[in-house]
C-alpha cells in the first residue's frame, strides 16, 4: 500500500525509504538463466533484463501481464517566451487526441498490450513563466506529485509514463542544466523544431531560468524550472519504486524528471531501465549522467511515453525467453 502523500517531506520520506530489489528472486532467476538451454551469455542483455525484472517482482519466474503506459499532460507559461514552434492549445487537442484513441502512443500502447491512462493538469492554469520566479508554487508541486503517485495501478507489474506539454523541453534542459552543470546551450535543443534564432532565444530562456534558481535539491529543481506533467511523472515514477513496478523510461523530458529523484536519492531509479536515446541532442549526455543504457535508438523525438511504450516488447520478450524457455535438465539436452 501507498502512504498518503501529504507534504513535500512524506515524498522524500518515501523515496529515501523505499524497498530494493528481492535478491533472493534475483539468485533464483540467476540460477535459473544458467540452466536454461542455450550457451551462456547467448542472449546478451536480455539475460540481464530477465533477471532485473525478477528481482523487482520477487518472482524468480516472472511474467508481464499488466502493462501500464500513463501519459500527463501541462502547460507552460514559460511558452510566453516564445520557446515552442507551436501555440500552448495544441496540448489541449492533444489530450483530446489521446482521449480517442488517435495517437502514436495510443497505437504503440495497445500493441504492447499495455493498458493507458491519461491525465491533464489544469490546463487552463499554465505554471509561471519561470524566468520571472518559480515555475510552480510547494503546493501546486504537491498536488501535480500527488496526481502521478495516485495514477499507478497497484495491480500492473510495468510502467511507462509519458508526457505532452508545448514548450517542455524548454524546462527539461533547464532541469538538466540545474541538477547537472554545464552551459545552458549543452542542453538545450530544437524540441519541436525551432530555427536557429528559436533556439538561441531558448537557450537564452533556460540560461535565465538556471541563472534565478539555481539549487542542489532535486525537488526544488523540479518546483522552480519544471511543469506539472514533469512532476506528475516524478511522482509516479516514486509511487512504482514504493510498489516495486519496474519502470521503463521515456525520452528527454522524461529523463529530466527522473533525474530530480535521483538528486533525492542515489538509489531512486534502481527501478528504472531506459527504454530508448531520442533524438534530442542532450538525452544521451543525461542517460549517461544517470548511469542508464538504451535499449533503443531509432530517433524518435515525439514523447508522449512513445519510445518507452515501444520498448515494452523488448522487456517482455526477455522475460518470455528467461519464463518460458526450458532447462537443459527439462528438455533432456546435454548441458556440455
């Protein structure tokens, strides 16, 4: 069961405390890879998926049978600035878009088998434009934590989350830059696909926002420079490491989130793998801050949880392979 997450403090709380990896299933599914018949090592990463999945769900034997893919959905009042290509309503036809099934990430989600869940945060109320002050208020924070914490079924066994938010990556690479260090300009990219003179105009807009508030707290990072979706997937993101639901990452605004946990606690995404390396430039550089490999690299650029949603399948066919293959002992085959 979850606790109620009341106050900023009961997240950390949370987080900081929150349960590991059952190394027993994680033995028990080491010992039976080692038994299954093939040569060792011949499935290469997914033996190490299989196992990592086994030691989330304390099942040395595992199965994925409920997937959940969990998008939310913010706007930004740092738009105002003129950081997106496109207006802030397209998050609102967006919503509506997924709402009817229209979709890439509606697409990806149903053949992945995975159910999908979606989430506006009071659209009509865009957090502040965060060059001017904190981007959200502690209690707008919490309520946008609360909204992912309360979204994650106690009964799936994987979670993808994504976002739609116009201008978001604005944040995201201010995020990066915050928790990271660096030049605003090594993170920052096109998003949606600004000229040059956009991009240097958003650059500009995260160096400023990083410049007013700057900090070492993961949480106060997220508060000042990100949105609600960002938060909202945060708080998700913590609510599956309470539930031990393994988490596949999405793409760079994703990431951006998820680094604000890790600030919390180095061992905050031991849950998570990353499901693939967008094509927004500075993603790679902060997977690798984070010590995340991809499993993919076809480059997207599209969000809404679209690359992680995709990589279910690869998570899943590891854990068929590890489940369902026989041993060498129950296929009567010579083991060397």
């Amino acid at each position: 069961m979850l606790p109620e997450l009341n106050d900023l403090n009961t997240f950390r709380d949370a987080l900081t405390s929150a349960p590991g990896p059952d190394i027993a299933a994680a033995d028990g599914a080491a010992e039976r890879n080692g038994q299954l018949t093939k040569p060792p090592g011949a499935l290469g990463r997914l033996e190490d998926l299989a196992i990592w999945y086994a030691a989330w769900r304390g099942d040395a034997r595992p199965q994925v049978a409920g997937p959940q893919v969990i998008v939310f959905a913010g706007n930004h009042g740092v738009t105002a600035q003129g950081v997106s290509a496109f207006p802030p309503e397209v998050t609102v036809q967006m919503v509506m878009n997924f709402e009817h099934g229209g979709a890439a990430i509606n697409q990806l989600a149903k053949a992945a088998g995975a159910k999908m869940d979606v989430h506006a945060l009071d659209l009509d109320h865009p957090t502040a434009d965060f060059t001017q002050g904190p981007a959200m208020s502690e209690a707008e924070l919490l309520s946008a934590l609360q909204t992912g914490w309360q979204a994650v079924d106690p009964k799936s066994d994987l979670l993808v989350v994504g976002e739609m938010g116009i201008g978001n990556t604005t944040p995201a690479a201010a995020i990066a830059c915050a928790l990271f260090g660096g030049e605003a300009a090594d993170w920052t990219g096109r998003g949606t696909g600004v000229d040059d003179a956009g991009l240097a105009n958003k650059t500009r807009v995260v160096a400023e926002g990083v410049a007013l508030h700057g900090s070492e707290d993961g949480l106060e990072v997220l508060r000042c420079l990100g949105g609600r979706e960002i938060a909202a997937m945060a708080g998700a993101m913590a609510a599956a490491r309470m539930l031990r639901i393994p988490v596949i990452l999405d793409g760079f605004i994703c990431t951006s989130a998820a680094a604000c946990l890790a600030r919390i606690s180095p061992s905050a995404l031991d849950h998570t793998i990353a499901g693939h390396q967008s094509a927004e430039g500075a993603h790679a550089a902060m997977l690798s801050k984070l010590g995340k490999e991809p499993l993919l690299s076809l480059g997207l650029r599209l969000g809404e949880g679209s690359g992680g949603a995709l990589a279910i399948n690869i998570l899943k066919s590891a854990v068929a392979c590890h489940s369902g293959m026989a041993t060498f002992a129950e296929a009567g085959v010579a083991d060397g």
